[in-house]
C-alpha cells in the first residue's frame, strides 16, 4: 500500500537535469546502464569527463561517476551515490560514504533535488578526497607492516577468507583462493594458490592508496551488487586505523 511506481526513464531524465544543474554538459558525459532480464532493476552510471578525475601518477586514473540504483518492483530502493571509479580494474570507491548519497523508498513523488544535491556534494567533495588519496600514497606501508591489521581490522569487518586474499594481492599483485587449512592459520599464513594477476595492482603494495584499491577490487567481487555497495561505503573506515 501506498507504493509509487518508480519509471526507470525518470531515473535518467533526473540524472540528466542533475548534471545541467550542475553545469557539466550530459554530451561530455559516458553513460553505462545495466538492466536485468525482465527490467525489475537497473543501474545507471554517468561517468564525468576528464577534468574531474584524479591522476595518481601510476597509469590508471581514477573517475568520477554518478551512479542510480532503481526498481520497479520493489526489490531495492531507488539510491543515488557519488563515487571514484577506476577503469583497468573496474574497481569503484564512494566519496564521502553516506554524505553523498540519497536512499529513498518508493512512495510519493522522486525529486530532482535529490539527485541534484548528491552530484553537487559529490563535486564538492572531490577537492578533499583527491587531497586524502595524495595523503594515502604519501604514506608508506609494506604487506608486513600491513599484516596485524589484516589479521585484526579486516578479518573482522569482511572475514578470513577476504583477509587472506588481501594478504596475497598486497605481497604479489595477484589474487588467490585458500587451500590450506583454516585451523591454526590467519589470513597471513594460511596456504593459497594465486588466481592470477589483479588488473593495475603493483607486484607489492607500496602504500596505502595501493590498499584502498586492493579493498575497492575485492568490493567489486562481490556477486550480489547490494553487498558490493555495503563493501565500498566500508573502504574509508577499514582504513582508519592505519592512518595516523
């Protein structure tokens, strides 16, 4: 009772008159958008041009994207979320985490503030994230110094299985799956056989702008796309205690 039907095409007509609001031309803009079979969901991403991308000086920018979540069936509510996206892995982190976002159930009218405001904060926002990633490259770290964090911090927040993955990527580049024995083994020392290298991941992490995109990779892995949005709004805080 009292739910509104959500048209995906007024998701993109309010994406569309967000970014003319906000002055960036929806010519200059790329646009991906997935659907599932039948249309009860979608997911749309409006990838800014170049000039609001972060160039970490290693190859492989990091872009601004406008991403909106909708169903017509009431599966998942309609959000909207400012985020960095980077192409050779296909890796995405959220600015701002929750600041930037908008979440809204189907019922009564969607507005165009909404979306608006998301995309204008996010533009906002840009100036201190870029400033945190220079941050998080200036500050040096090796796997071993990584190592009692990936055992404590992030085998709590996203278990031993991602941990121990994590641990492989930051001492080699490449991915891995477990083969050992869980008993008597943390995600450092747990036996694993490599999968093969991770798309713009160093041989070794170097520092801790290399860890974020190792956590924003494994977010990405996620198959069910809800969890793969509550993994990246999770990036920021898992890395706190290793910023001084």
């Amino acid at each position: 009772k009292g739910y509104t039907l959500v048209p995906h095409q007024s998701v993109v007509a309010v994406a569309e008159r967000a970014l003319e609001e906000a002055e960036v031309t929806p010519g200059e803009v790329k646009a991906e958008l997935c659907i599932t079979e039948y249309g009860e969901r979608m997911a749309l991403s409006l990838y800014l041009p170049e000039r609001f991308a972060f160039d970490p000086g290693d190859g492989h920018p990091l872009t601004m994207r406008l991403e909106c979540f909708n169903s017509v069936d009431g599966s998942t509510r309609f959000r909207a979320l400012m985020g960095w996206y980077r192409f050779v892995c296909c890796n995405g982190m959220i600015i701002g985490v929750t600041q930037t976002e908008v979440k809204r159930r189907h019922i009564g009218e969607m507005g165009l503030n909404d979306v608006e405001a998301v995309l204008v904060h996010g533009l906002q926002e840009a100036d201190t994230e870029k400033q945190n990633f220079q941050k998080w490259q200036q500050k040096k770290v090796t796997p071993d110094d990584l190592a009692p964090w990936i055992n404590k911090e992030l085998k709590d927040g996203w278990g031993f299985k991602a941990a121990a993955r994590f641990s492989h990527i930051a001492r080699t580049g490449h991915d891995a799956e477990i083969v050992g024995s869980y008993k008597e083994n943390t995600p450092t020392t747990i036996p694993v056989r490599s999968n093969g290298p991770v798309p713009g991941a160093p041989k070794a992490c170097r520092n801790l702008y290399d860890a974020s995109q190792i956590l924003a990779w494994l977010a990405k892995e996620r198959r069910d796309v809800q969890e793969q949005l509550i993994w990246r709004e999770a990036i920021h805080g898992l890395l706190a205690p290793l910023i001084d």
